[in-house]
C-alpha cells in the first residue's frame, strides 16, 4: 500500500474543509442544554451541534418537525441508574425513573425549532403537575 505524504493530506482536507464553507479556524460547536435552559431561547450557530439531556427516564420529546431548524443525529442516548443498594438516594426504588435521556441534533438550517417534552410521571405512584411535567427551550439558529 503506497503512502500519501502528510503535506499531501493537508491539502486534500484544505480542499474538503473548503468544500463545506468552513475556514480551518471554524471549530464545530456543542450546545449541551439541561432543565435549566427551561422556557428560554438558546442561539447557536448553522452547523453547531446541539444536546439536550434530560434528568429523568419518562420523559418524551416531539420529534421537531422536518422543517424544523435542527436535525435529529439518531435515537436518543438513554441512561437508567437501576435500583440497587449502591444507586444514589431516590434512585433505590424501582419505577424511580432515574438516569438520563440524550438527543443529539445539528443546526442544519436557519430559524427557529422549539424543543417540547413532557412527561406524566415523575416517580413511582407520583404524578407530574406544572412545570415538573413539561419542558420547552426555543433554539434560534443564525448564519
């Protein structure tokens, strides 16, 4: 197998990078957004990634909509905390609903996408009422 000299690879990701309207000095950016970005607006870049985790296994998002603004990567990265003795406090019950869920999109367009969850249950036998039940952030997403 014949090797490509390394000044040669530079310049064909040079020639890639251009290809795709980035400078080498434009870095792609994560926004990582949580129940504390709740009911506000986040502004990002086109092409910035975007993860929104969520603190509790119940809850669902709405798929944003295909014209939407971000672009979903894939299924959601999920991580139950399974009841044991060694599991944080509140997490040894089963139907706790503790660990986290990750979705991961890219700012693929220009505008604005508002990401919803909800969730009815916010523990065993405990109902979610108000803001414990429903979360919203807008991601404003400009050139």
């Amino acid at each position: 197998m014949r090797k490509i000299p390394a000044k040669s690879a530079m310049v064909v990701v040079s020639i890639f990078i251009a290809a795709l309207g980035l400078n080498s000095a434009q870095a792609v950016t994560t926004t990582v957004l949580t129940e504390k970005n709740a009911s506000r607006t986040v502004a990002i870049k086109l092409g910035a990634r975007v993860e929104l985790t969520l603190h509790s296994m119940y809850w669902q998002l709405a798929v944003p909509a295909k014209s939407s603004s971000l672009t979903s990567t894939g299924q959601p990265i999920l991580k139950p905390i399974f009841p044991s003795a060694t599991a944080p406090a509140g997490c040894r019950i089963a139907g706790s609903g503790c660990g986290t869920q990750t979705w991961e999109f890219v700012a693929s367009k220009t505008g604005l996408t508002h990401l919803i969850a909800s969730r009815i249950s916010c523990g065993e036998a405990m109902k979610c009422t108000g803001a414990n039940g429903r979360f919203t952030v807008t991601v404003k997403v400009s050139r």
